[in-house]
C-alpha cells in the first residue's frame, strides 16, 4: 500500500488549476464565482461576437480556394466548425494507428478541397466533411466483453461534481498502452454543453517526497468532448485517456497514479477501470 498518498494527493492539487486549494475549497471556490458571475452580470454587456477565422493565414493565403474562403464569412464559418471537429477527433484516445489514419484521410480531404472550381464546391466539401468527423467522434467503440482483466478498479458511489482516486499502481517492464475507462448508468446520461466534464491525472514514483524533484513526473488531461464512447459487457461510457508505459512513463519503475474527475454529476454508482490494450 502507497504510505503518502495523501500527501501526494495534496501536493498535487496544489499544482492543480482545479484542484490547487482541495476539494472542499473548490466547492467553495465555484460557489464564489457563481456568485460574481450573477453580480456582474446584471451590469456587464456581452462581448460583441468575433467574427470567424479560418485554420489558415488569410493575409498569407496563396491558393484560389483559400482566397474564396477568406472573402466569404459563410466559408470561415464552415472552416471554424470543421476544425473543431477535427481537433476534438484529434483529441480522442483512440491509439496512434487510428490518429494516423485520421490525419491521412484529413490531408486526402485537403487536397480534394483544393481542386474544387467554384464557391458550392467548397462549401459542399465541408459540410460533407464536418459531417463525417462529427459521426466519427460520436462513435461507439465495443470492447472486450466480461472476462477482460483490468489493472485497476474502483466502484465510485456518486459524484457530485469532483471525485478523486489515488494510489492507482503500475510496473512494465515493456511498452505498454493502458486506458482509463469510465461506466455510468444510463439513467445519469445526459448530454453537455461547454466541453462536458473532465479529468485529470497525474503520475509520479510511490517514494516521492513533498517539496523535492522527482525522478519523473506525467500529467496528463481530457475533457468530456474528447472522450470515446464506449461499451464493454453492455454497459455504456467513456475511454476518458491513454497512455504508454516506456514513453509517457518508464518501464522497469513503481508508479503510481492519481485521478480527478470533474464536473461531473453522477447520483448512482459507475465502474472506473484502468485496462491494458493493445492498440
């Protein structure tokens, strides 16, 4: 068992844009700026809205359809969304084949877009794109069903707005992809707004003394948008993160990792697991 993890815990949240002052302070904290946001904002007008600009440079724009896009406001618009789309894709921890494949298939598009001779053409390509990336963030990955073996479990009762988990253990001694798995049930799905919830996690050697260097040190965090929705044994979540023993963190070292899960709101229990794969 992991002696100091409290106090690792508190060494951490003091890193933590979130969870620097603990949990019960940043209850507090939010509940603070409700607060002003409701006194300021009875007097404080909205910011005018800026107006779209696409991925690229319009000032060091060199291909016709670049300059279509710069002059036409519907255009950058259609840039902007589908460049969100595509970074939340990015974003995804779906493993490096399926991020190379994505990117592949992105500069196929670009090159195709490129080629286009008028102003539909472009704004068709797009729209069909933007689709494409939204149903493929949207996407269900099936996963191994019940005999699969995590590293790591833990049942979380609830969450109400932020849970952490420490003293998570870890040792390989070569490469090694592990993913951090979320399931809820599916009467607390409900759909986000503004990015979703998050969580955060940090990793670091069970010996590590407050106040000095570690040896080595990962952090690593994601958002509700970025994450993959997922199923295993027939209940539905979320691969929340990935990473990789022998190039996020060493091999042939102990390591133990905490998380933070937040702005979540979960009133029954859900199964957390962290779970080696393959891909």
């Amino acid at each position: 068992m992991w002696t100091r993890s409290a106090k690792a815990w508190r060494a951490w949240a003091r890193r933590s844009d979130l969870l620097r002052m603990g949990l019960s302070a940043v209850r507090a904290l939010l509940s603070t700026l409700v607060l002003l946001g409701m006194c300021s904002g009875a007097s404080a007008q909205a910011p005018e809205p800026s107006a779209p600009t696409p991925a690229f440079d319009c000032n060091a724009a060199e291909k016709t359809v670049e300059h279509w896009i710069c002059a036409s406001p519907e255009l950058m618009q259609a840039d902007v969304r589908l460049t969100k789309a595509y970074q939340t894709a990015l974003a995804k921890p779906d493993g490096d084949a399926a991020l190379a494949a994505l990117r592949a298939a992105q500069l196929r598009w670009l090159r195709q877009r490129n080629r286009c001779d008028d102003v539909a053409c472009v704004a068709a390509a797009y729209a069909q794109r933007t689709q494409e990336l939204r149903a493929a963030n949207r996407r269900v990955q099936v996963l191994d069903g019940p005999d699969f073996a995590p590293v790591f479990s833990r049942t979380l009762p609830h969450i109400n707005d932020t849970r952490g988990v420490w003293g998570i253990p870890l040792r390989r001694s070569q490469p090694t992809a592990f993913q951090v798995e979320l399931y809820i049930d599916p009467a607390d799905a409900r759909p986000w707004t503004g990015g979703g919830p998050g969580v955060r996690m940090m990793c670091w050697p069970p010996d590590r003394r407050e106040g000095y260097a570690a040896r080595f040190e990962y952090a690593t965090r994601s958002w509700g948008d970025a994450f993959r929705p997922a199923e295993r044994a027939g209940q539905r979540g979320y691969v929340m993160l990935r990473f990789v023993l022998g190039e996020d963190l060493p091999l042939n070292e102990d390591i133990v990792c905490n998380l933070a899960l937040t702005e979540w709101l979960l009133e029954r229990p859900s199964q957390l697991h962290v779970v080696e794969t393959r891909n």
